[in-house]
C-alpha cells in the first residue's frame, strides 16, 4: 500500500509542472538522444559531468547520476528513473522515500529510446532532408538539402558512423539516427562564455563548436564536435600550442585561435578541394605519426582520386625511397625474364663475375626466384654490401649469409637479396642499373626516377631524408657528390638498388597503375601479363614467404588483397600498394617520422588502409 501511495506521489510530482521528464521515461547506460543531452545538461551545471554533451549513456554519465543520487539520498544505481529525473530537473526535495520507489520502478519499467525508419541509399523524403541538416550542422555534408539519399548523404553517414565508432555500414538505422539528432543538437547547445575572448574548459557554444571544427581540420582533435569546452578538447589546445610553441596552458586565447586559423588556411590550402572530413582523417595522421612532411597519393581505375601533401612536399617531390627501391628494381629484373635473359631457377653465379653460396651449403644453388622471394639464406643482419667474394667461407670471412640455413628452405627478409638485383641487371645486361631502368621502364612510363640525385631532371623538387626527430640523416647534397658509375660494375654499383632509388609519389602509382593493368600502361608494355601475375603469387619449391617476387601481399585488409612494397630507412616510410579487386593505388611517403607498426606495417598505412572504403566514398561524394 505504501509503494502505491509513494508511486501516486510521484506522479503527482512529475506532472506538476511542463519542465518535467516524461513519467514514463528511464535513461541508464546505453540510452541515446535527446534526453541524454538534457540530463547530461543538466548534470554539467551542478558541476558533476564534466564530458561531451554526446547523447551517449556511457560510463562517465553513469558515474554523474550515481553521484547526484548519492547527494540527494537516492539508490546510486546509475539509473536515471521517473524520481531521479524529477528532483533533478525539478531542483526541490521530494516528501517520499525514493530509494523505495525507484527500486520499485528499476524493477518493472523498460527503457524507451525514439525508433526512427531506417534510412538508405535510394531513400527520399521529410526523413533524409532531417537527416542531411543534422550531418550539415556537423560539417559532414555540403551539398543541397535535397531529401535524395545520394552518394553524398552515403560517405557523410559513413564519417560520422566511424566518428561515432558505429558500424559503418553507410545505413542510417535507428541507432546511427539517435546519435546523429543528438550530436546535432549538441552542437547547437550555448551557454555563456565567462572570460570574453577566450575559450576554456567548461565553456559551451557556438564559439567551442568552431574551435573543434578547427583542431579537428587541422589533426589535433578527433573526437566529436559538441559544442562543450571538455578534458578532450583541452588537451588538443595544449598539444597544438606545444607544436606552435605558445604559452600551453590549455585556454584559446587570442595567439592560439590566431595560429589556428593560420593553420586551418595552410591546410585548406594543400586540401587541393578534398572535403572537409577527409582533410581532417589526412592532418590527423600526420598528427598523430609526428612526421615532418608526407604526401599521399590515391588512384583508382587509373585516375587520381585523393592527392594530398603537407610539410613543403608534393607528390612531384623525390625522395630516397628506402626499401621500395627493391621492387622497383626488381620490375626492372623481371623484363630480362621476359625477354628470356634471366632464368628464376638458374645458379645466379652463371651470371655473375663472382660464386654467390652459403658457405654451409655449398652444394645448394642459389637462384634469383630465392632472392627475390626473400628465401636465399642471405642474412637480414648483412649490411656489408661489398664484400670480397673470394673470401666468402674462408677463415671466418662470412658476413653474408644465415649458415643455420639451407637456400629455399625459409624466409628472411634481407636487404642483400636487393644489392643482388642490381648486379644481376648489370652482369646480363652490360649496362649500369641506372642506363637499363632508363631504357625500359622509367623514361617508356614517363617516370621521374634515379639512383643518384645527379641523374634526376634539372628542377626536380627533392626532399633529404630525415631522422625520427626531423633532423637530416642523409642530404640531398651529400647523396648528389657520392660517386656513381654509368658504366656496368656488378660489384661497385650494388649497393643502390638495396635502399638508395630517388622517385615521387606520382611515379611509384603509374608503377602501381602498370602493374594493376597486367603490365602495360597508356599502351606501353612494360611486363608480360604472366609475369606480373608471377610477380604477386607464391613460388614453387620454395619455404612460404610474404613476397612472390619482391611483391609483399597484405590479405588482412577489406576486399582483397594488397600488393606492393613498404620502405623504411631513418625517419622515412614509404609505401606503394595495390589492390586488383578494386583498381586502387595507394602511395605513401613520410620522412621524420619515428616508427610506430602493425602487422610489420607502418601505421599511417595501416590506417589508409583500413579507411580506403570511406575516403574513396567521401572523395566520391564530393565530386557529385
């Protein structure tokens, strides 16, 4: 009888006034919408949630409620029930017990959350036009408020669906359509910001949503944008005054939000039109890697579709490419294939001026299927690329070649295997590596290629490579002096084709295009069809590898898989892929960049790679 009285109390109480929750309403954890904002509002004014305005029922909104009913006397169940909502919204004490009623309340009432139609490509109507203003108010779409589920309305769903760590399925369903209306509405919220020309943690409103609109384009931020000053954004001031060298206090006074908007218009600048969010995916990855200059380069079906630099580079600029000299190289060995020059399966010592054995397998040839597939037994420890073949096996002169193992048997890779490109193309040929590559591969694709700096067009932008911390490791200059002989010398000239090729972005994806059109290119034919398909499949007779023939294959990605190479030496990554299943081409280069891996691949890639979907639709969008 009580709990019934208690029960008719609250009801009372809850219909007593308009500003009051909905009776039958129940928040906790998981809820989304509109009414989250609201008790996350009105929790952030008595100081307890300290978050984003989101619209998201997670822990930290959880957390306030338990405070808030730990302050007034109620069950802290983090439960945001009828009785909580009232004396919340409400601000005056109760006359009954509530610890008994909500648990009466916790016991029998199901949580309700707003069902929206779901929403798909195809879809018209009042519904899509609601939701295109809500991806407007984010910045997520910039064309017409046309109610047409387009392409356009597709990636814009998709970006926030990532933001929002959904599943990103381009489908508005019901839960994308709650957390879109409440981020929306977040973005909206104002309230007074208490320090005139300043922004600070705990102010709200419009000028808050521009600041992360800003940090966001720029890279510094990657949350949402709602609108409220919190601990995420606080911290994205203070790393942005770090790398601005202001005063990092955490507050967006006048010097921050004027380097800011410089910022934001160099970055527009090197945009070249991409939309908004894609800029922003792009400056946050040269964010987070801490590089000093990059350009990426994407394609598909032979057109460029996302070409974006920072840092002083373009996609035009040569840099000393590192590892993926080594399939470029190795394009270059594979025409003497076709033209039946080279034989994959002959000893390589038949072809060249010195014996190439492994000492403690003396018997086992080694063959250029085995150094281009990375399983000759050469060590992944050599770094003598030189050595005096005489003495390879005598008196302990061995500073080659992994003796634990027998040739073909497993992989490891080695940048020796590399070296011995160049003397293979060199012994056959007659020609320095520099005069072959030239003549069958650079000038017919019109690359921009070299393997010394002196040899590159005059004008050609260069970059020197950098260290982890953006010094310089090794100079243009320096690089350009270094002897290099246009004569063929097997043993002098090895050691460029390991790491030393000088190329651009654009270049390495007309490589990728080539390989993508089975070999040719613009009616050039560079490679036979069979060899480029040679090129990317496993090889017989040998240990399984990673590489056909220096062609490392990445299945782990969504479509298919990616052929390629990855280049890492100092401070500078590179990274040139393809993907049969969908046209594409990804190139990659940054320089000052400290490492950071997955799956052996550097992570700007890993994450260009995991995002290729929705930068293709947000590039796409774009241009409708």
């Amino acid at each position: 009888m009580k709990r019934a009285i208690a029960w008719l109390l609250a009801l009372t109480l809850l219909c007593a006034s308009t500003a009051l929750a909905d009776p039958q309403l129940i928040l906790r954890s998981g809820s989304r919408g509109s009414e989250v904002i609201r008790l996350q509002t009105a929790l952030r004014d008595l100081g307890l949630y300290t978050k984003a305005l989101d619209g998201v029922y997670g822990r930290g909104t959880v957390a306030a409620v338990r405070a808030y009913q730990r302050q007034n006397g109620l069950k802290a169940d983090g439960v945001a029930g009828p009785l909580t909502l009232a004396k919340l919204y409400a601000g005056s004490e109760t006359e009954q017990t509530e610890t008994e009623t909500e648990t009466v309340q916790t016991e029998t009432e199901t949580e309700t959350a707003p069902q929206y139609t779901e929403l798909r490509s195809g879809s018209r109507g009042s519904a899509v036009t609601k939701l295109q203003k809500a991806l407007k108010k984010l910045g997520l779409y910039a064309k017409a408020l046309d109610g047409v589920y387009g392409r356009g309305t597709e990636a814009a769903v998709r970006s926030f669906q990532q933001r929002q760590k959904l599943p990103v399925t381009g489908t508005a369903d019901s839960a994308t359509q709650a957390a879109l209306y409440a981020a929306a509405e977040a973005a909206q919220t104002q309230s007074p910001i208490h320090t005139p020309g300043t922004l600070r943690l705990g102010d709200s409103g419009d000028a808050v949503a521009q600041l992360q609109t800003k940090l966001r384009y720029v890279g510094w931020f990657t949350g949402a944008v709602s609108g409220t000053f919190d601990a995420d954004t606080r911290a994205a001031v203070i790393a942005f005054q770090q790398a601005k060298r202001l005063e990092a206090d955490g507050v967006a006074g006048k010097k921050t939000l004027s380097a800011l908007d410089k910022a934001c218009d160099a970055a527009r600048q090197a945009a070249g039109g991409l939309p908004d969010e894609a800029v922003a995916f792009l400056n946050a990855l040269a964010v987070r890697s801490g590089t000093a200059c990059g350009t990426v380069q994407i394609s598909r079906d032979g057109q460029t579709i996302l070409s974006w630099s920072f840092g002083g580079v373009s996609n035009s600029t040569c840099f000393r490419i590192a590892s993926v000299t080594k399939w470029v190289t190795a394009i270059g060995l594979m025409t003497l294939v076709d033209q039946g020059k080279l034989d994959l399966d002959r000893d390589v010592s038949e072809y060249l001026p010195f014996v190439v054995r492994n000492p403690a397998w003396p018997d086992t040839a080694i063959t250029a299927r085995m150094l281009l597939s990375h399983t000759s037994s050469l060590s992944p420890d050599a770094q003598e690329y030189h050595p005096n073949w005489a003495k390879i096996g005598v008196n302990g002169y061995d500073p080659l070649f992994d003796e634990a193992v027998q040739p073909g048997t497993r992989y490891a890779y080695a940048d020796y295997n590399g070296a011995l490109f160049g003397c293979l193309i060199e012994a056959i040929t007659g020609e320095s590596v520099q005069t072959y590559l030239d003549r069958a591969v650079f000038k017919p694709l019109g690359l921009t290629a070299a393997y010394t700096p002196r040899l590159l067009p005059s004008g050609t932008a260069t970059k020197d490579l950098l260290d982890t911390k953006g010094r310089v490791a090794i100079s243009v200059a320096a690089d350009r002096n270094r002897a290099f002989s246009l004569q063929a010398d097997p043993i002098g000239n090895n050691g460029y084709t390991v790491g030393k090729l000088y190329i651009n972005a654009a270049s390495l994806t007309r490589l990728a295009q080539m390989m993508l059109g089975g070999g040719e290119l613009d009616g050039v034919r560079i490679l036979k069809p069979e060899t480029v398909a040679l090129m990317e499949a496993d090889q017989p007779g040998l240990a399984e590898s990673k590489y056909g023939l220096s062609t490392v294959r990445h299945g782990q990605f969504a479509r298919g898989v990616w052929y390629g190479h990855q280049g890492r030496y100092s401070g500078l990554t590179s990274n040139i892929y393809y993907q049969r299943e969908t046209g594409l081409t990804l190139a990659l280069v940054m320089d000052g960049y400290d490492f950071q891996l997955e799956d052996n691949i550097v992570m700007p890639a890993v994450n260009l790679l995991k995002n290729m979907e929705t930068l293709e639709a947000l590039c796409a969008g774009a241009k409708e």
